[in-house]
C-alpha cells in the first residue's frame, strides 16, 4: 500500500474542522520555538495547546504518539515531554508509555540540543497489554535535519499496527513526511499536513527503505 495524501495548510485549523479521526492515530512532532513567529512564552502555552489539539483528534479505538527533542532557552531545561503530558492531563488520557529514542551513542557529550528524544504514547484508556517494547532504542537515520527518526517511526508505526485496529496514519505537523514514508512502507495508509509548500512536495514523494539506512540531508536554507 502506499496511500498517502497531504494537505497544504494551518495543522490546528485543519484538526479543528475535523473532530476526532475515525479509524486514525496520530503520529507527529510539534514545531520548536525556532520555527514559530512568537516569543517563548507564547510558544511554551501554544505548543501545550497544539498537542491537545492533537490529542483531541485521536479516536477511542487509536493512539496518539508524539516524538519530542527538548531543549535549552536562556540556560534552562525545556522538556517537551512534560509540555505533552500537561496536554495529556487536560484531556484525561493517560500515557501508555515513555520511551527514550537516542539520537547519538550513550556517553556521547552534546552541546545545544540533548542527545535523545521523547517518544510518548496516548490513548483514550489504560492499555490491556504490554507494550512489548525497549524503553531505550536508536532513533535511526533521519531523511533531514528535523525528522523524526526512522526507526522511531517504525517503533511508533509498528504499535499502532499491532495494538490498534487504525490504519492510517496522521502527522498534522508533517514536515517532509518521514512518518508517513514510514507508515506507507509498512503497509498503512497516510495523511500529513503542512503550511511549508516545498515542505508539502517533499512530504507526497518521500519514500524509505526500512531495509537500509537513509541518509541525513543537509539544512535547507529554504527551510529556515
């Protein structure tokens, strides 16, 4: 299968339009600070607000994953998996699991941005199994310099395929659609959506080899 299709457009007007989504779950990554036109303060309650929103979309029968690298402003620690879980507890979902995806080997020294990343997973009740997998995995190769990681998208896409009866995934922050390249070459359906444009054709031919690892693309002075 490689049913994909992604909108151009606002990813908080485009899931207020909609309510929940049927037969979908949600896998996304919200912007950083960086990519938004407003001050810290103003990102801090806006990214709070945009994962309820995403939240909100997830139907009973799905999950909704969030893939989260913190960081630092002005010498202080952002954890965005606490920003998530804030928006968790306003909708009363509870977090099925917490996983850590490694973005370098354990020991390595970053500077700038953590060596690791959330994986964070919500449903509408408590799960009635176990999840079965690593709390601590390699986030993989990333197809550019913002992805998400292919192998957290695989971790992510392959519990939705198996816990859930959902298949299609939706990343309403989709970037150049790594998660949907990866919902697709694991046999699920896609929706993504995107305000960039050049982002938006990137997004409808992306395509990965599980296989083999993909390469980092440079940083895209368009991009910025």
């Amino acid at each position: 299968m490689d049913s994909r299709t992604v909108h151009e457009g606002d990813a908080l007007a485009w899931l207020a339009a909609r309510g929940q989504l049927p037969g979908c779950s949600l896998v996304t990554s919200l912007p950083d600070v960086c990519e938004v036109p407003m001050s810290f303060a103003q990102w801090r309650n806006w990214f709070v607000d945009a994962a309820e929103a995403v939240l909100r979309a997830c139907p009973p029968e799905g999950v909704a994953i969030f893939y989260q690298t913190d960081i630092k402003k002005a010498g202080v620690w952002v954890d965005k998996g606490h920003l998530v879980q804030l928006a968790g507890d306003r909708c009363e979902m509870p977090l099925l699991w917490h996983k850590i995806a490694c973005r370098k080997p354990a020991g390595t020294i970053s500077f700038g941005r953590p060596s690791y990343a959330h994986l964070l997973c919500f449903a509408r009740a408590p799960a009635g199994e176990p999840d079965g997998l690593a709390d601590v995995f390699d986030t993989g190769a990333m197809t550019w310099t913002r992805a998400m990681g292919l192998r957290a998208c695989e971790v992510a896409c392959g519990f939705i395929a198996k816990h859930t009866p959902t298949r299609t995934v939706v990343d309403p922050f989709c970037g150049r659609g790594t998660a949907l390249a990866v919902a697709n070459a694991m046999g699920l359906a896609a929706v993504g959506v995107e305000l960039s444009p050049k982002r938006c054709r990137l997004a409808r031919k992306l395509a990965v080899d599980l296989r083999r690892p993909a390469r980092t693309e440079p940083p895209d002075p368009a991009d910025r």
